[in-house]
C-alpha cells in the first residue's frame, strides 16, 4: 500500500511538471494522446496484476490470513508459544 501511493504521489509530480512542458513542445492534441495512452497503460497493468475480488467478502480480500469473521486466524498475528 505504501509503494502505490508513493509511486502515486511521483507520477502526479511528473505529470504536473510535464504537461506545460508537452504543451509547449507537442500542442493540445498530441499532449492529449500522449496522456491517454498513459492512462490506457496504466489501466491495463491494473488488470493484469490486481486480483479479482468481486462476491468476495471485504475481510476476506482484505488480509490472506484472515478467516473470513473480521479476525485474525489464531497465530496469524502474533506465533504461539510452543511447549
């Protein structure tokens, strides 16, 4: 979570900084294009790589150890002490 919204917070930077940059040098259509297939991208590789989560309860999407309840599956949290 902390990777995505990182690399999130980058890419409006970039893109912030660009724009003007691409307007200047490429007009209003090709800047458009050009964030559009950004875009394109960026929605293609969520696709690909986000798991599909739809009939799925939110608390079992939400942590792989946890028992579909709300809670942590017994050790999951914190390991037993053996012995």
């Amino acid at each position: 979570m902390g990777l995505a919204s990182a690399a999130s917070r980058i890419g409006a930077a970039i893109g912030t900084f660009l724009l003007p940059l691409s307007l200047d040098h490429l007009g209003l259509s090709w800047s458009m294009v050009f964030m559009g297939v950004v875009s394109l991208i960026g929605g293609v590789t969520s696709l690909m790589w986000a798991p599909e989560t739809n009939n799925v309860r939110l608390t079992q999407s939400g942590h792989p150890q946890a028992d579909g309840k709300g809670w942590w599956v017994k050790g999951a949290l914190v390991p037993q002490r053996q012995g």
